[in-house]
C-alpha cells in the first residue's frame, strides 16, 4: 500500500508517517530527510545539495527523482510519501515515475490546519541538531528541559522557524499546492482529514482511512 501525505508545515506530517510506519511497516519516504541523509554521509549527491543549499537554492526536481526512484524500488511494504509532491511539476513526475515503476497511489491524505495553530506550533518548536529529533515546548516538550532525550544534545531553535519565515513558507506553500489538492481532490482515494486536534484524535481518523483501504 502507497500512501501520500499532504498537509502545511507543522500539521504533523511526520509524526503521523512514523505512526504508520509502526503499525503497519510502511516505508516512510520524506524528501528533506533522504537530501539531509546524503549531505551527512558525505556523498557526491550530498555534496551537490549541500553547496545548492547554501547558495540558497532548491535541490533541483530532477534529483530528487532519482532518490525518489531508490526508494520506491526498496520499498517492500509499501511507502508513505511524506511532503512529496510539492509542485505540480513533481506531481507529474511522480505519476510518470508510478508508472515506470508499474506502482500506484492507493490513499492520499490532506491534513488541515488554520494559519495561527501552525504559527503557534512552530515557533514553539526545538531540534536537537544531532540526532535530529524533534520537540514542542507546550505539546511535546523534552523530558528534562532543552535537551534532548534521545542524545542529551542541546535544543535549538531553527531560523526558519521564526514568525515572519513561517508566514512566507505557508504563503509559497498555498501558491504551490492548491493546483496539486484541485488534481487529487478529484480521485477516489483522497480523504481530508481535520489536523488541528490531538494527534491521537488525528490517528483515529488517519488509521481508519488505511484500514478501508486495505480492507
């Protein structure tokens, strides 16, 4: 079962992707952690990204479709997409790489969330710059304050996370994506699904839509 995941930043995309992959042993395919993957490990594609990166540019589509085309082929479980695609651009070339791959999409899933929860969501957000992982001061904050407990690493809180670059980021992100969400809303298999609760309330609904599917 292939999944794609659809939804602003702090709508918990990945945190609901890990969840299913738990469940269900999915694969979890997220574009920004396969770009960090390859920076880290030093590759020549990582080398490529990272001097792309800092010129503050975007990795190109064409790349991130090799990756993309990896990935699909290790899957054995199934794979969760998870911020992919983002442009209409990369929603063609995901459908010619379905294809190619003789591969489909079997539910895509729209999260929603109102501009002043995710404001509120992000700017309360903390990353251990070690390990990567991911805390929320009110929502999910670390045990012991500021460190992370994975690795005991210092909490940091991203540039990007500030007020006004997040406004810009959603901004770009709903000039982007609403063409893509008036393609999907047409299919069969798209399911919206009300992101501003819980995550357990979220999950409820989330795991209900996959079960249908695989029913």
């Amino acid at each position: 079962m292939n999944i794609i995941i659809i939804g602003p930043q702090a709508s918990g995309k990945g945190t609901i992707a890990r969840k299913l992959k738990g469940l269900y042993g999915f694969d979890v395919i997220g574009t920004g952690d396969l770009i960090r993957d390859e920076i880290k490990k030093g590759t020549e594609l990582g080398k490529q990204f990272e001097s792309t990166i800092n010129l503050g540019n975007l990795v190109s589509d064409d790349s991130i479709l090799k990756m993309l085309k990896k990935e699909f082929k290790k899957a054995r479980n199934g794979f969760i997409l998870d911020g992919y695609p983002r442009t209409l651009r990369q929603t063609n070339d995901l459908q010619n790489l379905l294809m190619e791959t003789n591969q489909k999409i079997d539910l895509i899933i729209s999260l929603n969330v109102n501009e002043e929860l995710i404001i509120e969501r992000m700017s309360g957000r903390r990353i251990c710059p070690k390990c990567g992982e991911l805390y929320n001061v009110k929502s999910m904050p670390p045990k012991i304050q500021g460190i992370c407990d994975k690795c005991g690493k210092g909490l940091i809180q991203r540039d990007d996370d500030s007020e006004e670059a997040i406004k810009k980021r959603l901004k770009l992100y709903k000039k982007e994506t609403a063409p893509i969400l008036e393609i999907y809303k047409k299919s069969e298999n798209y399911v919206e699904i009300d992101a501003s609760r819980d995550i357990e309330e979220v999950m409820v609904d989330v795991q209900r839509s996959v079960d249908e599917v695989v029913e």
